[in-house]
C-alpha cells in the first residue's frame, strides 16, 4: 500500500518536474487572462445561465480531455447542461491555439479556484487529439 | 427561564422585521421611498405582471424546484409582502403580461394565453389559447418579450441567433454576412393579433429590424408607440484586438433605448453606437475600424447606456404615488454586465430617465441600487457574486414599483410616502 503511494507521489511530482513547470502554469494564466477570462470571468465563475463555469465545473475537472480539447479548439454553440444548469451562449474557438497551448491553458484551469484535479502535457493533448 | 427564553425569541424576532422594514430591503433608494422584500427564493423570476386587483404574476425561466413556471403572488394582509403564493406551468420562458382578464405568457417559441376569473385567478391552467407558435428559439437570445398596444396587438422580440452576424458566430476573424439572413426570422420586434389563435409567423408582421436583443419594452401610453431597449453586441476587444482595448470594450457600444414605429431598423449587425462618438459606427465584421460610420438609413437612439449592463425591462411610469419628475419617465432594470472583463462590471441596478411630452427631459440616474448585495461602493467583479440581478419591473395599481431578482427569485417592492 505505502509502496504505492510512494509510487504516485512520485509520479505526481515527476510529472509537474518534468512535463508541466510553474512556466507552463503561468503561460497557461496568461492565455486564460487575454483569451478566456472574458466570458468565463476572473474567479472561473462563468456567468449565469449564459456562459458556464470552469471552477468546480464536472466537464473541467472530467477525465474526457478529447472533449476538452475539442471545446477548446473548435468553440461550442449548443445550449449545454452542467452540473443542473443550462448555458446559452456560443463559445469562441480557438483556432490558432497550439497542442502545448491547450496543455497549458487546460492544466490551468484544472487547477485553478477550487478545481483540484490533475494538470495535463502537450502529449496527452495530441493523444487526446487522435482519439475519436 | 424557558418564559424569558421565549420571550428573547419574540423580541429578537420583532428586530430582525423592523430592521428588514428600514433596510429597505438592502435597497438603496432616493429619499422618502422604501422598499420590502415582496417574495423570496420563488425562482428565476424573469418579467412580472400586475392585475389592476393587485395580484402579480411572475414568469420563471425554468421551472421552480415545486415544478411550476409561472407564479401567482397576492398579499392579502396589504402588508408589502406576498401572503398567498400558488404556480402552475411546466413551460420556461421570460414574457409575462396583463390585460383586463387576459394574462399572457411565453415560451420561448411560443406565446400562450390564460383567461382569470373575478378575482384573477386562472380558470384553467391546463388550458391556455396558443396565440403563436413556432418562434424561433436557437439557443442565443432566445427569450421572448411581449407587451401590448391599446388596439389589440401584441409586440414580441425575436432575438438573434448571433452576436455580431458573423459567417461563423464569435469566431475571431469571421466575416460578417451581407446581408444578414439572420434578419429575416430573427434580429427585430414581430406583431401578430393578440387574439387570433395558432399563428405563425406568416400571420405576423416584422414590425421594426435591427435588433439584436431587445428583453425589455413597453408601449408607452403617452406617445402611443413602443419603446425598447436594445442589448449591444459583445466582444469587439476579443476579436479587434487592434482596434480595441479591454478599456474600450468595457464602454463600447452603448446600451440604447429606441422609439420604434413600424419598418424602423436600428442598424445592427451593420453599425453599434459610440457613446463618446454619439455616432453609428461600421461594426469592423462589416469593415469598421472604430472611426469609420455607418447606418444611414438606421434610427438614433432616444437614450444610450453604459455599455454591457444588459436592460432586461422598460417600464414607463404612470402612476400617482410618486413625485411627479417621475411620471412618464422610464424605469429601466439592468440586469448587470459581464462582458466589461477585466475591468469591474457595471449594472445590477434599476435606472430611470424623465421624459416630458414623449421625450427624454435630463440624464438618466440609478434609481435603485444594492441588488448585489455588496456593500458601499463595491461593484461586482464576477457575475455570479451578485445576490440579486434586476430582470423585470411592473407598476402596482397603487402606484408602486415592483422589481423582480432571476438569480435568487426574489421580487422587491418599492414605494414613496412624503
């Protein structure tokens, strides 16, 4: 049991050491201040039935990153339900967003307000990416 | 000890009403109006109604954790807070409205229409009249707005689909389309008759294009006209990065009202308004720079806003119960803003403008503050902090002014007394 915790704590630490830095988490902030924060607001709130949270948002904080990837990229203009609410604007896409982009902005976001989930690497975003 | 006990209980109690009764219900108010927390927590209460009884009917745009949509709210004791509160409806929706014994109610693709009986309740709420049907409803500014004239008309806004008619909605670098399909079904206020049952758009009339978003209006009596108030488009630092900082998107465009006569077009997605400029100006998905104008056939607003604060009702008053600068002027609800980030959010308050002979006479001012809940000047930074957003506004028979709240369902009551 210790062995494997010992084994991902590791793995945590190796992975922010190695694949995701404190840059990686700063350019992340940057791009969500200058392309995100707008709609989705300076505390992840989001705004009321309009244009949906990422703080404590089940689809952010989720294990399907092709989805997050897609959102991110390709913009999104359905009503969505979330977490009992419904959002009724059209998100920009994100065109010009590179895969270490998404990474950063993701891993972010991820961890941001009270989101407490796993940061995600520029290969996981083109896993994600290749995945259908 | 259990008696004094008790007795503290009472004591506290009686405070905690009194000081209810002189907050104001957390409102900040001009001097010698208060206000009383009329109803609370009845859900998303989007526009209200009055009947000349003094029965309110509030529209929520979900239903309501009981399951029911539209709320009917008497207070029976006339001591300013609802006594007697019943719903019915599994419909969501925004429009609401009174006349005579007809109450009116929309969906977002329809519009539906209840007959009260003597002491306006609704004979049968399994059974409205649909008036229309089929309006379209995709998504963005969905919601449908109604008021009447005094022929027997009734006026709905279509919102459109779009922020900006881009050939791809919010897109950055998306053109904008001419001309603009979107206008054809959407984008302008449509009249039908206010009695006819099951029609559809062929039967209406595109009354006035245009416009983006209208939520709030009302006929005004005085002028014999309607009156709307238009949300500007969202965005032009995002996607004019060039053109436009985050300082000037917080400002720009205004928030307008217009004065609509039929086959009027307020110009979007062609041009926005300049509040600085007091110009039309060429929207840049049209190949507008910020300087260059446009919209030489489009109507002038008859009042601008700060930009982004989202007006969710219009409301000319025409009662006797307050001072008279305030008869016939305009009582506005800003729902509040969310597109002026980074910068701190503006709204979240209830505006009026006076109007003599049909026309503005002076500035506007805040009315009503405090929705929020913040305290002193604090304006609210993220949207969901606000406690309360103004949505909708009716005049009571007595002359008060009603304010309905679509975060927490709150509806407050806002009275004069020299």
């Amino acid at each position: 049991m210790n062995y494997i915790k010992i084994l991902i704590g590791s793995f945590l630490i190796l992975g922010f050491a190695v694949n995701v830095t404190a840059q990686d988490l700063a350019k992340g902030k940057k791009i969500y201040e200058t392309r995100c924060l707008v709609c989705h607001q300076a505390d992840g709130g989001g705004v009321p039935n309009m244009n949906a949270p990422l703080d404590g948002s089940s689809n952010v904080v989720g294990n399907d990153l092709a989805r997050l990837v897609r959102i991110i990229k390709g913009g999104y203009s359905e009503k969505i339900a979330l977490d009992g609410m419904y959002y009724s604007n059209a998100m920009t896409a994100n065109p010009d967003f590179k895969d270490a982009d998404i990474a950063n902005v993701l891993s972010y976001i991820r961890t941001s307000w009270s989101n407490k989930a796993t940061v995600v690497t520029e290969a996981q975003v083109i896993a994600a990416k290749n995945k259908k | 000890m259990k008696n004094v006990k008790i007795f503290l209980v009472f004591v506290f109690a009686a405070i905690t009403l009194a000081s209810n009764a002189q907050n104001n219900a957390g409102l900040k108010l001009p001097a010698g109006f208060k206000a009383t927390l009329f109803a609370d927590t009845i859900g998303s209460a989007r526009h209200i109604a009055i009947t000349p009884n003094g029965v309110l009917f509030a529209k929520l745009m979900y239903p309501n954790k009981a399951g029911k949509s539209i709320i009917r709210l008497e207070d029976k004791n006339k001591d300013g807070v609802a006594d007697n509160i019943t719903g019915w409806g599994k419909y969501g929706g925004t429009g609401i409205f009174v006349k005579g014994k007809s109450l009116y109610a929309t969906s977002d693709n329809d519009i539906y229409l209840y007959q009260l009986n003597e002491k306006d309740e609704v004979i049968d709420t399994a059974k409205p009249k649909t008036i229309v049907k089929g309006l379209l409803a995709k998504n963005q500014h969905a919601s449908k707005s109604i008021t009447l004239d005094g022929q027997g008309n009734i006026y709905v806004n279509i919102g459109a689909y779009s922020n900006a008619c881009q050939e791809k909605d919010r897109m950055p670098g998306s053109k904008g389309m001419m001309p603009c399909p979107i206008l054809d079904s959407a984008g302008g206020i449509w009249k039908f008759d206010g009695i006819k049952e099951n029609q559809v758009y062929g039967d209406g009339k595109r009354y006035a294009t245009g416009l983006r978003n209208v939520v709030g209006l009302d006929w005004n009596k005085q002028t014999n006209s309607l009156f709307v108030m238009q949300h500007g488009r969202d965005q032009l630092n995002s996607f004019y990065p060039t053109l436009y900082t985050d300082a000037q998107n917080a400002e720009l465009p205004a928030e307008t009202m217009y004065e609509l006569h039929e086959g009027d077009n307020a110009g979007w997605p062609y041009v926005y308004f300049d509040p600085y400029q007091k110009k039309k100006m060429l929207s840049p998905e049209y190949g507008g720079d910020g300087k260059k104008e446009g919209g030489e056939n489009a109507i002038n607003p008859t009042v601008f806003f700060p930009a982004h604060m989202a007006p969710n009702a219009l409301l000319f008053y025409t009662g006797n119960q307050f001072p008279e600068k305030y008869k016939n002027g305009a009582f506005i609800a800003f729902h509040g803003s969310w597109n002026r980030a980074p910068l701190p959010q503006e709204g979240y308050f209830v505006a009026f403008v006076p109007f003599k002979d049909g026309k503005p006479n002076g500035e506007w001012e805040i009315f009503a503050n405090g929705f929020s809940g913040l305290t002193g000047d604090e304006k609210v930074k993220n949207p969901r902090n606000a406690k309360a957003r103004p949505c909708g506004l009716a005049q009571g028979p007595d002359g008060s002014l009603y304010v309905s709240d679509d975060n927490k369902g709150s509806i407050f009551k806002i009275s004069y007394s020299k």
